[in-house]
C-alpha cells in the first residue's frame, strides 16, 4: 500500500507574532502601565541658574525589564541623589530603590526596585524604519498621573550628540514628551521597547529616544554593578556668551566614584580633560570620546573652575586630587 501522506495544511508552522510571551512580560499596549514607574530622586544639587538646591526632588520615568525589579531609566534622573523613591502601578506608597549602574555619554542608569515578581517588558527585535508606529509611556511634568502618547517614528538614525549625552545615532519621534517622560519607554503596537525617552525639543516639537537595540548591551553591563563611559557626574555642557569658558557643569557627583575622589563637587565646571577643552561645540562629545579612548581606571588629567570661588583646579581622575592651580 502506498505511505500515508500528511496534511501539511492541518499543521501549518507556527506563526512567530503569535507565540506567547514568558511569564510576567507584557505583550499589549493595555498592559505597559503596569511594567512603566514613576522615579522621584531626592537630593541636593547645584544649578547654573537656581545655585544650590537643597532636598530637592526631581521626577523621571523608568520601565522594568526583570520581574526581580531591575530598571532603566536615565542617568541625569538619578546619578547623584541621596534617595530613590518609586511609584508602581496600583500602588498608594512608593518603594525604595537602589542604583545598580549608570553611562553618562548613553545617559543611562540601571536600578533595582525592592521586591520582585513584577511584570516587565521586552525589547523589539525588529527593523526601525521611519513611519512605523510608536508609543511613549511616562509621566510628564512630575505628575501622578501615567500618560501616553501616540505617533510615528521619523528618523531611524539621528544625530546623538547632546549637552548632557553622546550617542552615535537616536530615533526621532512626534509621540510627544516633556520633562518628567526621561526614561520611560517608547513602545510598539504590542508593547515592545524600541527606545528609551531622553530628549525634547518643545520650540521644534522634536523628541528622542535612545535606540533599544544599541542600548542593550550598556544596560546589561551597568545592571551588574559595572559603570560604563561614566566618571561619576550629572551634569551638562555650559557655556559662557563670549564663548571664553567652556565646560561640563557637574550638578551632582555619585559618592565614591572617580569624580568624587578627585574632589569634583557639585557647582563645579569640568573646563578640561586630558588636556581636552570640553564643550566647544556645545555637546559632550569630546569628554566622551576620551573615555571612550581609555580604561575605566586609567589615570586622567582634569582641569576644573570652581564656580563658588573662581578658583582654578588641576589634578587626575584615578590619580592625584585636585589642588589649586
């Protein structure tokens, strides 16, 4: 007799875009409020215009990849504070927070919420192509209350360069986001992570986001303890209107790392590093480029202005502290 064939049509091979997700991850837009948080960093900072602000407490957004409560978000929402506080979905009493990790030049931090079992979510895997649809989750303005937006993506490649960050290449969306959105995520149709929140442009109703894909191998790295082209500071690029000074303002410093054993304090101008005028073109592109040059622990000459005083520093990174110049 002849071998019975089989119906390849009764067993068609599985459908990639319908096999379910593990356990605890999000697959639906529904559902990407209960993985997104809100971050309150309480500390004391130094602003360029302001001076020093004490016990402040600044908001951000982060969204959880690991039902243990691992998190990113943004460097600049966190590096410095004294405390974390954050808000999960459903909850009336926010949880402490740690920092595991952060990258000044990607502008990224990684913490870890205290409890576990929490709902996260995954990363897209696929192309980024202009008019593909996207979603940002956060909270804007500091608010309580979670919002998103909708809109397309409309450069997949876009310039990185920042006064706060140094990234090769970002995606530039019209889903709208204002301060308070900074490390939240920016989503597909079925909750996937395509970027992270990190930048707008409200005169230009531009908005960024740090790619995922990129992103991925600097946030594994941070969230084991291991900083990543980071020297310890929060700060941004300044610069004086005559253009004669030039600098990273450095807001806050994190306790023990590089920057705070120099003596670097907050208030201070970072004017040089390896012998490198920081800042010129108003981004902090240089500064990164050299750590980017360099090991984590190599010894680096710095040169910085001591707003409060006027007073000129020298000394190293990794090396001998500062002293006057």
């Amino acid at each position: 007799p002849e071998p019975v064939q089989e119906n390849q049509e009764s067993n068609p091979p599985p459908d990639p875009t319908q096999v379910s997700a593990p356990l605890g991850m999000v697959d639906s837009l529904d559902e990407v409020q209960s993985a997104t948080v809100q971050i309150e960093a309480q500390g004391s900072f130094v602003d360029p215009q302001l001076g020093t602000v004490y016990n402040a407490a600044g908001r951000g957004t982060g969204f959880i990849i690991d039902p243990s409560g691992v998190t990113v978000t943004n460097n600049h929402v966190v590096t410095g504070a004294a405390l974390l506080k954050v808000w999960i979905s459903g909850e009336k009493e926010p949880r402490s927070a740690k920092v595991l990790g952060v990258s000044e030049c990607w502008d990224l931090a990684v913490i870890d919420i205290e409890g576990d079992g929490f709902p996260y979510l995954g990363y897209y895997e696929g192309e980024i192509n202009p008019g593909m649809e996207v979603y940002a989750a956060g909270f804007p303005l500091g608010e309580p209350e979670y919002t998103m937006t909708k809109g397309i993506i409309s450069k997949s490649n876009a310039d990185g360069e920042s006064s706060w960050a140094s990234i090769d290449a970002v995606i530039e969306h019209d889903a709208r986001i204002v301060g308070g959105n900074s490390g939240g995520p920016l989503i597909t149709t079925n909750g996937k992570v395509v970027g992270i929140n990190y930048a707008g442009n409200d005169v230009f109703d531009q908005n960024f986001a740090i790619r995922a894909k990129d992103a991925i191998a600097v946030i594994e790295r941070i969230r084991f303890g291991q900083d990543f082209e980071s020297v310890g500071i929060n700060g941004q690029i300044v610069m004086s209107d005559d253009r004669t000074l030039t600098g990273i303002w450095v807001a806050s410093v994190k306790s023990g790392s590089p920057a705070d054993k120099a003596g670097i304090e907050s208030g201070d101008i970072l004017t040089s590093l390896e012998g490198l005028v920081l800042g010129l073109d108003g981004t902090m592109s240089d500064y990164c480029d050299v750590l980017r040059s360099r090991n984590p622990d190599d010894t680096l000459a710095i040169e910085v202005l001591r707003f409060s005083t006027q007073e000129y520093l020298v000394g190293q990174l990794n090396g001998d502290p500062l002293e006057t110049q």
